[in-house]
C-alpha cells in the first residue's frame, strides 16, 4: 500500500486538499485563467456601458451610468497589475 503526503493549500481561509507542487501548479493555472475571463467581462461591460450613455437623456441615469463605470475602471485597473 502506497501513502502520499497530505498537503493543505489555505484559499480565502478554507484549508483544501491539494498533493505536491503539481496541484499547486494547476490551482494557480486556474485562478489566472478565472481572473483573466473576470476581466474580460470587465472589459466587455464598460463598453456596453459606454454606448448606452452615448444615448442615454436623462440626467439621473446618465449619472448612475457614470458611476458603474468609474467602478468598473477601478476593478479593471486590478487587472493590470
């Protein structure tokens, strides 16, 4: 009978099972390529924000509108980093 070690890899405080380096390897693959897709809808959202105040007339809207927007360049520039 064969035993492998037992390694746990804390995420956002939650102890998971993981083995060796390799698994280590694949999670950090997959939190990049989640974070990527994250934003790229970022990305995608800002522009369909940016048409819809092109055409947007009220003020209030316009303004919420806005808002999002100054959000969602602050999540985006994360993404740069």
């Amino acid at each position: 009978m064969h035993r492998r070690m037992f390694f746990g890899v804390l995420i956002a405080g939650i102890a998971a099972p993981a083995f060796g380096a390799m698994a280590q390897e694949r999670l950090e693959r997959r939190e990049s390529r989640l974070d990527a897709e994250r934003c790229e809808r970022l990305e995608h959202e800002e522009h369909e924000l940016r048409e819809r105040l092109e055409h947007e007339h009220d003020r209030a809207d316009r303004e919420r509108i806005e808002h999002r927007l100054n959000e969602l360049r602050q999540e985006r520039e994360r993404c740069r980093r």
